[in-house]
C-alpha cells in the first residue's frame, strides 16, 4: 500500500523558538490565538525553486514557519479545499490524536512530522 503524504505550513510573524518548546501547546496557543495563517495545505513539497527574489528573502526572514508533515491512513479523506477555519482544526486534531514522531527546530521555524 503506497501511503500519502500532507504537508501543512503555517506562518505567523518571527518569533524566537522557546528551548522548552512543547509542540503541542504552542500550535494550541497560535491557532486559538489567531496567531497563524495557512501558507500551504496539500500533498508533500517537492524542491523549493532555487529561484528566491528581495521580497521573498525580507518575508522569509520576518516570518515563522511551522510546517507539519503527515500520512494518510485508509480511513483518512484528506480535502485540500477546505476552509482556512476546518483546516486548523485538523491540525489541532492531528496534534492531539496522533503520534509526533520528530521536531526539528531551528532558530525560527520548526518541522513537525506526525505519523
């Protein structure tokens, strides 16, 4: 069985990363804050385009990501078009049911990969 894979990039403006980072509660923390935005929502990422002009370098660098990386089980229907508010909300359900199997961290975004 080949298993999909989503990706689920959230931004909000730069912030440090805490070095106690508990993943959970700070996702719980930006989403009910209204703190993130969806900057994409979709199957995996191939290679970003090489290709990165002024204004996509000072928005890099005044932006957090916070990118999650999940699977599909057989029992998950994944809809990329759904509403901003509906795709949250899977995020939060993601973090909360599922198991996060690394973090990595640097000094403002972080990768999430549940699985």
């Amino acid at each position: 069985m080949i298993t999909k894979t989503h990706t689920i990039i959230l931004t909000t403006p730069r912030f440090e990363i805490p070095s106690n980072l508990n993943v959970i509660e700070l996702l719980n923390e930006l989403i009910h804050s209204n703190l993130v935005n969806i900057d994409y929502f979709g199957s995996e990422l191939d290679n970003p385009v090489d290709f990165v002009d002024d204004e996509m370098k000072e928005e890099m660098e005044t932006t957090s990501y916070l990118t999650l990386h999940f699977d599909q089980n057989a029992s998950d229907n994944i809809d990329y078009d759904i509403d901003e508010d509906s795709a949250l909300n899977l995020v939060i359900s993601l973090i909360m049911e599922r198991q996060i199997k690394e973090v990595i961290v640097d000094e403002k975004d972080v990768d999430i990969y549940i699985y």
